[in-house]
C-alpha cells in the first residue's frame, strides 16, 4: 500500500463516519511544495468517543494494527492515536482535533484538493501547514520543517498569505521562527 492508497483509504473512512478532519504535516507540505519521502501521514480529526466502533470495524486487525484503548485514551486526553499498516510499514498519526481558535481557523480554511488518482481530500491550507511546520521546528529544531517550508514558499509563493502567516506566528509565539523563514528567503534571492 503506498501513500496515497493509504490517504484515499483514511479519507474516505473519516468521511463515511462523518468526522470533521484534515491532512497535514509532510503529505499536506508536498501537496503545496515540492516531494521528498515519507512514511507517515499526519491528519487533524474530530475523532470522539462515539467514532471508536466504527474506525476499529474499518481498520480491520488482519491488515492493520490500531488499538481501542489508544483511541479512547487519545480522544479523552486529547492527544493522538496511530494506525500502522505493517505490510508497508505506513502509519497514520491522527491527531485529536482541540478546541482552539487556531484550530477553528485551520478547519475554517480547509482545502478540498485532488489528492491522488481519482479522489479528493480536506488538506490544511498552505498558510497553515507553514504555521505547524514552524511549531514543529521550534519544539524540534529538525531542518526538515523549514525545507518543507521552504518547499511550499517556492512552489506555492505568490498564494501565500503571509499577513496571516504573521498574525497566527505572533498569536502562537513563533515569530522568531518566521523571522528566520524570511531572513532565509532574502538570503538566497540575493
């Protein structure tokens, strides 16, 4: 199973069982940038108590590996849950949708984009997938967010609208770290 069969797959799972959700983190950062390897998605979902049954009878065990109680845990945590596909080695990080008004915003702004051979998906805006990316490195520091980020300025720039990049990037405190995405960006368009 590769990537995208793996993202239809989930898509069309959260979708059927009518949980709210979005694709972010690397998939979401190629879709608007350019590609680099991966073997994990990282989606956002609204992933409650009441969806548990339903996402088990799905993933079935034979094929999958996802567990009941890392579920409820993550949902009354409010953390995250995987779903691994041993057979490839894919795995599914669903993040438990919060509420927060970065949140609301993200889910307000979702793009419903063509993911792979005939079907769509609800994508994170690029704008947000800069913000995550930002977050991820200033907990991190692993190079690989601001190539991601790099990689969606390049590919996606003109669209980009950065004024709400810098408000979410103050509201969050990541402004230093923008200040190094644009200071990295003059650099090389010297």
């Amino acid at each position: 199973m590769d990537p995208y069969e793996l993202l239809e797959r989930i898509a069309g799972i959260l979708e059927n069982l009518h949980i709210p959700y979005l694709v972010t983190g690397s998939v979401a950062a190629m879709a608007f940038g350019e590609p680099r390897m991966t073997n994990d998605i990282d989606i956002v979902a609204a992933v409650g108590h009441e969806h548990v049954g339903g996402l088990l009878a799905a993933f079935p065990s034979g094929e999958f590996y996802i567990s009941e109680d890392a579920i409820r845990d993550a949902v009354r945590r409010q953390t995250q849950f995987n779903i691994i596909h041993p057979a490839s080695g894919m795995k599914i990080d669903v993040i438990i949708r919060t509420k927060t008004r970065f949140n609301d915003s993200r889910f307000s702004r979702i793009r419903r984009i063509k993911a792979g051979e005939g079907f769509e998906a609800n994508f994170a805006s690029p704008e947000d997938i800069i913000l995550m990316k930002m977050k991820y490195y200033q907990e991190g520091g692993s190079e690989k967010h601001l190539r991601d980020i790099s990689g969606i300025l390049k590919i996606s720039g003109p669209e980009i609208d950065r004024d709400y990049v810098a408000f979410w990037a103050e509201t969050l405190g990541l402004t230093d770290v923008w200040n190094l995405v644009l200071n990295g960006i003059a650099k090389r368009n010297k």
